[in-house]
C-alpha cells in the first residue's frame, strides 16, 4: 500500500509539473494577471496577425502581375506557418528568455515548457505575452516578401525566412526589448518595432533584392500592379491592424496604448495625404497605389515612438515618412536594384527615420514622455542612431550569409520560362483568377 502511494503521488507530481510548469515566480506568492489588460493583449495579437493574414497578402499581392499574385499570397501564409513553429520552439527563448544584458535570452522557455503566471513587468500572463510577440515574429520576414516577387523559388523562400526568424529577428528582439545589450546599455528605445522589425525587414530586403537580381526586363518594362483594389484592401487592414500593432506594445489597457493608436492614425492619416500631393505636383494624378503606400511608410514612421511622443509630432512624423520614402524609392530604382514592392524604401527608411527622430521629439518639452534619467537629449539621439548602426550592421551580414548558404541548398532563383510563364502556374500549379471557362 505504501508503495503504491508513493508512486501515485510521483505521478501526480510529474503530472502537476506538466499541467503547471514551476518558475521562481510561482513557487513563491501567486501574482494575478490583470484581466484587461489580458483581454487587451489577446484583442492586439488577433489584429496584429490580421495585418500578415490577409492584410499583407492583399496589400502585395494587388501590387505583383495577375500571374504571380497566388505565390505571393502563398508565400505569405507559409512564412506564417513556419515562423509560428520555430517562435514556439526556441525563437521566444532567444528573443525573451530571462532577461540579461546579453546576445540572446537564455533557454528557460525553449518549447514554452516554463512560462510564470505573470509575465515580468507586465500585468499579463507570459502566454499572452508570447502570443503577441509571436506576431511580431511572423509579419518582420513576411515584409520582405515584397522584395523578391515574380522571381524566387519557394522553397529558398520558406527555408531562407525560418532561419533569418531566428538568426537575424530573435537576437535583435533580445537587444532592445528582451533586456538585452541595446536597450540596457546604451538606452536604445523602439516602442513597437522601427528597429526590431522594420529595420531588420528594410535592410535584409535590400540586400536579398541585390544578391538575387532583377526581374527579367526590369526597369524596362513596367511591371504594373494587377489590382490596385487589393492593395487599398490590403493597406486599409494594415492600417487597422496596426492600433494592435502599436496600441498593443503597451503591454496594457492604458493611456500609453490610447495615446500610441491616436499617434498610429494620425501619423498614417498625414503620410497618405502628402504622399498624393507629391503625386499631384509630380505627375498631375493621384493614385490609389500612392495613397496606400504612404499610409504604410506613415505607419512605419511612427512605429519605434507611437508611445513616446505627443500627437502633434505624429504629424511631423508622417508628412516626412512620405517625403522621405518617396525619394527613397525614386533612389533604390536609380541604382538600379529591383526591390520590387519598395520594402527598404517605405519600411526600412521609414523605421530608421522614426527611430532617430525619437531621439530628438521623446523630450518632454515638445510633449513627449521624456527622457529616461540621466538620459539627455544628445545622448538619447546617440543612443538611437547606435541601434540604427548595429542593426542594420547586424541585418545585412547575416542576411548575406543566409541568402547565400540556402541558395547552395535551394536555388534563390526560379528559371527564365517559369518566371515568364508566372510563378503561380510554374511553382504552384494554380492561378489566382479563373475568369471565363
């Protein structure tokens, strides 16, 4: 009878620890997660995902020819699903295992198997906070899609993007917001992602766009977008994903989160506007593909200081997104590099402008949050432009390295007949339109 006690109860211990993972937190006093603040989180999770699926599948596939418009899509959902696996596998534990001040986090959390009841510093479960996160993980490699339409082999898409996930994203996750090196010693802030995901996703396109090449008869031909409509669709779910996006790096239901989607909308609101202006004086039209893409490069813009500055800078802040990204594009095509879709030009450029602006417009004297102590305005801009410098530093070089090596395994580039005949018939044996019989 002894025995069999003391094996039942190994058995429910061994089943308690599975049911419940042990952690420092819970082992002592039970902290209780604020529930809306939870509900909060979950709420920003579920748009931040819609901004990938469908948001950027519409957004892109509208831009690329009718011929091309299913693997872009499905380019989209595959990422999503491979991302998602290694986030839960190893991609959190990197990016935010218990905090140092070092490269990556430790493996406390690989599979998940020890998550706390609270997340630290937050009011909310580690799960949600998991949850939320991995939705940053999934869209950062998914925005560089827009760089290689009409022309990439699948299958060194897929593999190419789950590794960059977790060799380019997860550690620059760790620097800034895990309490990594970044952010703790030289004070580098990103609120929602202009250095996390738009920097890393705008430089890696660039130079995947270099290494892989032109489109056949780019810049000569113009590869005009197949559905304009799409796009408006795409940017408008973009657009509202992104209160959940910016709202949601709050980590709670407060002022920080209300002020952040105020700062979202109307950086977004502005950027639109001047985008269709330069287009007026320019061309003397305005377009719908204008009008989307400086929604985006706004968008971008305000992401690292959505919760840091008042809404009067948000104004700022987008009328230069545009002014800047647009001349951006006009560059990159210039030199002759096929980004197809301006990836660099409208999220990187954007992401590294409103990081350094930051810098200067956090002061509390232009409405800002302020400066962390001991924190001055130099110092902070320093700090800012550091982060810029490493990571895209950071991001080229492994990109590089990452591009190359998977091209060894799978060709980066799809064959002449089949990028002419199209990528959805050649790679996928599909079309995205049926139309007539």
């Amino acid at each position: 009878m002894t025995r069999f006690t003391a094996r039942s109860l190994g058995m429910l211990v061994f089943a308690g620890l599975l049911a419940t993972p042990l952690s420092a937190q819970a082992i002592g006093e039970i902290v209780q997660n604020d529930t809306g603040d939870t509900a909060w989180i979950l709420t920003s999770s579920a748009l931040v995902l819609m901004m990938t699926l469908p948001g950027l599948a519409l957004f892109y596939g509208g831009l690329v020819r009718a011929k091309n418009v299913l693997s872009v899509a499905l380019q989209t959902g595959a990422v999503a699903s491979i991302v998602s696996l290694l986030w839960i596998i190893v991609g959190y534990t990197l990016a935010f295992g218990d905090p140092t001040s070092g490269w990556v986090g430790n493996g406390r959390a690989w599979m998940l198997i020890e998550l706390t009841n609270v997340r630290f510093e937050t009011t909310i479960p580690e799960s949600a906070f998991v949850l939320f996160q991995m939705t940053f993980a999934i869209i950062a490699p998914a925005l560089m899609i827009g760089a290689w339409v009409d022309r990439a082999r699948f299958s060194w898409v897929v593999i190419f993007c789950a590794l960059w996930s977790v060799v380019v994203y997860a550690p620059v996750a760790h620097w800034i917001w895990g309490g990594g090196w970044l952010a703790s010693s030289f004070g580098t802030a990103d609120f929602a992602g202009g250095l996390v995901v738009h920097t890393t996703a705008g430089v890696s396109a660039l130079v995947v766009a270099i290494l892989m090449g032109k489109r056949r008869a780019f810049p000569d031909k113009p590869m005009i977008p197949h559905a304009p409509v799409l796009t408006m669709v795409g940017a408008a779910m973009l657009w509202v994903g992104w209160f959940g996006f910016n709202g949601g790096s709050a980590l709670a239901a407060t002022d920080d989160a209300s002020s952040a989607i105020i700062n979202t909308h109307v950086a977004a609101a502005v950027a639109s506007l001047v985008w269709l202006l330069i287009e007026r004086i320019g061309f003397g039209k305005t377009t719908m593909v204008g009008w989307a893409t400086g929604a985006i490069a706004g968008l971008a813009t305000i992401t690292p200081a959505a919760g840091f500055i008042s809404p009067g800078a948000s104004i700022l802040f987008g009328a230069l997104a545009s002014v800047l990204c647009y001349f951006a594009v006009l560059q990159v095509r210039k030199l002759g590099i096929d980004d197809s879709l301006d990836v660099f030009a409208v999220h990187g450029v954007g992401g590294i402008l409103g990081t350094l602006l930051l810098g200067l417009f956090i002061s509390s004297n232009l409405g800002g949050t302020g400066f962390a102590e001991g924190m001055t305005p130099l110092g902070q801009i320093g700090a800012q432009a550091m982060g810029v410098m490493v990571v895209a530093l950071w991001s080229a070089v492994l990109t590089a390295v990452l591009a190359l090596g998977v091209g060894l395994i799978a060709p980066m580039r799809v064959k002449k007949k089949d990028e002419i005949e199209g990528l959805d018939i050649t790679s996928h044996g599909e079309r995205g339109w049926h139309l007539g019989d």
